[in-house]
C-alpha cells in the first residue's frame, strides 16, 4: 500500500493525536466553550486533509503552511475568478456553507489528470475543504498563491483568556 494511502486510512487516528496533543500543551483544560474545541478540530482536519492532498501531489513535506476561512463562494471565486457559480434552490446552503482554504508551498505535480493531458505543476498548492465535512472541495497547483485578500486567517481564540492562538 502506497504511503499516502496508509496515511489516509488513519486520518481520524492522525487528527485525534493531534488534537490531543494541542489539549495538552495549551490551557485548553476544562475549557467548555461550545464553538472552540471544534472549530480546533475543523481546522486540525483541514490541515491534515491538505497535507494528504500535498503527498499525493508529490511533496511529502510542504512548507509555510497558512490556512484562511471562507464562504464556498468566496474561496471558490479566488481559485477560479471567472468561474461564475449559479446559486439554486438546491446549491444555495452549500454555496453559504463555510471552507477552509489551506495554501502551502513545495513542489507539486497533480496527480489527478485525465489520461493523456499535461498535469499541472507548481511551487503553490491550495486546497479547499468543507470546514463540516472535511472533503476536499477544489483544488489549484502553479506558480502563484492565489490573492486571498478577501478571506479571513483562521484565528482560533482560547476561550479562558481570548488570545489567538
């Protein structure tokens, strides 16, 4: 078995170490807040699925890793600015629904190209995951970040004393 896929196979094993590790060396000890523990979780995952993205991509080790959040129409419009989403009936929750856009730098090659077509190479990759579910939602490799100027970073605040961390 490949080592990405080995990887993947024990991704909630993966996030749960890391997360459990953040608890302990923080001051996240008793902390009841409703919202902060899984919006943590929700952005351990992104990250990790990201990574995982990454290592299928050919760079097992990306770097200078940042991670915004964002509508799915609002990152979706960064990776693809002239991309028009039609809102309907059936896709306006999800086009409403809140992402996480997780950049990372390294040396990327897509590995998912139809056969016979050039894949896409460069020294950025983004990956966007649905903050609920953490499947990957889109995807771009090339030379350049995207301006995401419109996002907002992720800034998770302990509850117990307001910083981000």
């Amino acid at each position: 078995m490949h080592l990405v896929q080995r990887l993947c196979s024990r991704r909630p094993e993966i996030e749960e170490g890391i997360f459990a590790r953040v608890r302990a060396v923080s001051d996240l000890a008793g902390s009841e807040d409703a919202e902060y523990l899984p919006g943590l979780r929700a952005t351990i995952t992104a990250v990790v699925v990201a990574v995982a993205q990454a290592q299928r991509a050919g760079e097992d080790s990306p770097t200078d890793i940042t991670q915004m959040e964002g509508t799915f129409t609002q990152t979706q419009a960064i990776l693809d600015p002239q991309g028009k989403l039609r809102e309907t009936p059936e896709t306006k929750e999800w086009l409403k629904s809140d992402t996480y856009m997780t950049v990372m730098h390294g040396h990327f090659t897509s590995s998912d190209v139809p056969k016979g077509q050039t894949p896409p190479q460069g020294t950025v990759m983004v990956v966007i995951t649905d903050s609920h579910t953490g499947w990957v939602e889109g995807e771009y490799i090339g030379p350049t970040a995207p301006s995401s100027a419109a996002l907002s970073p992720v800034s998770v605040s302990n509850p117990s004393n307001g910083e981000g961390k």
